[in-house]
C-alpha cells in the first residue's frame, strides 16, 4: 500500500504544479469543477445517496451551480469583494465553525444530523462550493500584474496542509501518546497535532523568505496557523462522516490513497479559510 501511494504521489505533485502554473484562468476553473464534481460523487453516500443515479444526479447539479456561479462573474470584474465569490469563503467560515463543534460533541452531535438525508447533503454543497472559490480566488488574486502571483499562493496552501499532514504524522508516530479525537479518528494525537503546525511554522518562514510574495509576516503566520488547523478539522469533519456511514474510503479513483475527497478533505477546509482570511481579511 504505501508503495502505491508513493508511486501515485510522485506523479500526481507534478500533474498539480504543473495546472497551477501553466493552465489559463478558465482552464483551471475547469479542472477545479472536475475535481469538485468527483468529490460530489463521492459524497452521496456519506449522505445517504449511494444508488449511480442518485450519485450522478448529485454530480451534475454540482457542476450546474457552480457554472452558474461562474457566469454571474462579469468578464471585465473578478474582485474578490464579488458577493458570488465572497459569500461562499465567508460561508466556509461559519461551517468550519460548526463542524468543529459537530466533531468535539461527537458522537452524540450526531443524534441532530445522521437521519437527514437533506442535511447532509447541504453539508456537502458547503464543503465542496467554498473550496471551488477558494481556489478560483487564490488563483485570479494579482492575475493581472503577474499571472503566476495566484498560483504561487496556492501552492503555499497545498505545500502548507501537506507539510503539516507529514509532520502529524512523523510526530505522532515518534511521539504520539494522547489521542486527539479518538471517537472521531483514534489514529490522531496531540503531539502529531503539534508537529504539524510546527512543520507549517517552517514551511511559512521558508516561503515568506524564498518565495515571490509581498505579504506581512504577522498577516501570514496568523492565517497560516488557521489555514493549518482547519485543514486538520478537515480531515476529522470527512473521518466522522464516513464513521458515521460506515466507510473506509471515500473512493478509489487514486491507487493507494482512496477517493478524491480522501486526498482533499484537509485542503477543502484550508484553501477557503486562508482565502477568505488573506483576501477579505487581512489584504
């Protein structure tokens, strides 16, 4: 199993710098509603829609709305302070919150929820929306004056939630004795939750000296810290649903990583937040 998940790192890293880098605005937009309709797909059982069709249904009515939201942006205006692209990152906020507060209470939180079909669908539509404008956001922000400023902020996301997931998880392997969630995800403990944010730490310094950003440092640790820490209630948010319906995997799209929303679900919860801190927030 890890050689596959190896393998299929090596060449997924690449593939992704690569769409951040080269791939047009519109063209990014597409790969990223892809991404977003497979995660949809994938989320209908978490919900409680596990029949193909129900399934498809899902996908595709994802998609609709997010290429409607995406027509709404007039061609000569892609503000961030856009309502279409500025309601969905504070939205993700107000989620993240709540599911915080869904993941601590667990499993008695569940007893309000895990009936409704509906709600947890709606769970969903405010999972996966807020992470398509995330992305759009941060990769637009500064287009004009440089085209590669956007893609260079997310690839401090994605190298940030991926350093601290690497980090927990050296850390909780060499030193992990108190468990963090155990209801929700018995594998994570304190010291792996420490870890991480200190590989975050390093990596937000070695960006902020190396990288082509103009940012304030104390801007960008606050939202780095946040960013980190959300991508962890990320993980544990898509732990305890798939607990709750009683799934290993969200899929097996990616050999030896599970599904699409196994491989994003920290990220669905960073990119949104750091958006909406650094862009509607501290920008």
């Amino acid at each position: 199993m890890l050689k596959y998940r190896v393998i299929t790192a090596l060449i997924l890293i690449p593939i992704v710098i690569a769409a951040l880098f080269l791939l047009p605005p519109l063209g990014f937009a597409i790969v990223t509603l892809a991404v977003c309709m497979l995660a949809a797909w994938e989320w209908g059982p978490l919900a409680g829609f596990s029949s193909p069709s129900q399934r498809i249904w899902g996908a595709l009515l994802c998609g609709l709305v997010l290429v409607l939201m995406l027509w709404a942006i007039p061609a000569y205006n892609r503000s961030i302070h856009l309502t279409v692209i500025a309601l969905p990152l504070w939205a993700a906020v107000v989620w993240w919150l709540l599911a915080l507060v869904l993941v601590l209470f667990y499993p008695s939180s569940a007893a309000w929820w895990k009936h409704s079909r509906l709600l947890k669908a709606l769970f969903g539509v405010v999972t996966i929306i807020p992470f398509f404008w995330g992305m759009f956001a941060l990769r637009l922000h500064g287009y004009e004056q440089d085209p590669h400023q956007g893609a260079w902020w997310l690839l401090y996301v994605m190298l940030l939630v991926w350093g601290a997931d690497s980090g927990a998880y050296v850390f909780g392997k060499m030193f992990g004795k108190n468990k963090l969630a155990p209801k929700v995800s018995p594998g994570k403990t304190w010291e792996g939750l420490i870890g991480g944010l200190l590989t975050a730490a390093l990596i937000s310094w070695l960006f902020s000296r190396y990288a082509p950003l103009t940012v304030v440092p104390s801007s960008l640790l606050i939202c780095t810290v946040i960013a980190a820490l959300a991508s962890v209630l990320g993980d544990l948010t898509e732990s305890m649903f798939k607990r709750e319906a009683g799934i290993k995997d969200s899929g097996n799209l990616i050999p030896g990583h599970g599904g699409i929303l196994d491989r994003i679900d920290s990220l669905t919860a960073a990119v949104p937040v750091f958006a909406c801190l650094m862009l509607l927030v501290f920008y």
